[in-house]
C-alpha cells in the first residue's frame, strides 16, 4: 500500500472556489482559475507559493498554453471573452470577444490556430494565434465544452 500526505495547503481568499487547475507544460508552475473571485492565480510548482494573481471574467473556466508555450488562454464560463496571457510575464495581452461561455481549449498541431468551444452560441470559436483574433466560428451542437482536436 502506498502511504499518502499533505505536503502542503494553499490559501485561497474565502469563498474563491478554486475550479480547475493545470500545470505548465515545463512542470514550474500551477495556473488555477477560481470561479467566485474571478482570478487567474499561478504557483510555483516547487513550493506552491503564488507567483501572480490575475483578474479574469466572471467564473473562469479552464487555462491552456500553445505548443510554444507563449501564450496561456483563460476562458470564462460566464462572460463572453477569453484572455490571452504572456506565459512568461503571466500579463494580459488581448481579449477576444467569443460569445457567453467560453469551455475548453485546444490547438492545432503547428501552434498557429486555437479552438474553443462556446456553450452560450453552440459554436467552436478558432483563434488566429499569429494575428490574436477571432478567425472563424464552426458550428457544435447544444452547449459544446469539451473538444478534441488533431
């Protein structure tokens, strides 16, 4: 039997509901997006203190880097954007309009276009990740989240 513990608690500010978290692609850090305070929050994978703290829309869903690793994009379950953040700085670069509810993220194999699928318009939003825009929209069925791309 393997014997588990707590190696350590991180302290959230009251009624944050931290959702989801994922970890870098380099295993250094921990982004997680806390739905009742609407931040971004990064840790220091090796000691879980807080790295920054970003504002994002209301109810942040899920984070996910391009292939290079330049960017990191938040969605927002509640709003109708999606924040690019420098995945250095941890600063935000652009918001792009989607449409309410913003869900899951991926990417296409040479890095240049990601999709995310939007609950509020039954659509997948692709994002031109050279320009940071809205290139098109292909039509899902009823409240699309999760998404595989290849």
């Amino acid at each position: 039997m393997v014997s588990r513990k707590l190696v350590k608690t991180v302290a959230f500010p009251a009624h944050s509901k931290p959702h989801m978290l994922r970890v870098s692609p380099d295993g250094k850090e921990v982004w997680v997006q806390t739905a009742e305070t609407d931040t971004n929050v990064v840790l220091d994978a090796s000691n879980l203190s807080v790295l920054a703290t970003q504002p994002t829309g209301k109810q942040p869903v899920t984070n996910a880097w391009t292939p290079d690793r330049r960017y990191s994009l938040v969605t927002n379950g509640k709003d109708t954007f999606a924040q690019i953040f420098d995945a250095r700085t941890f600063k935000e670069v652009k918001r792009l309009t989607i449409g309410d509810g913003g869900a899951n993220i991926g990417f296409s194999k040479d890095g240049k276009t990601a999709f995310i699928a939007v609950r509020g318009t039954n659509d997948v939003a692709v994002i031109d990740l050279v320009r940071l825009a809205l290139e098109s929209r292909i039509r899902a069925g009823t409240e699309p989240q999760g998404l595989i791309v290849r």
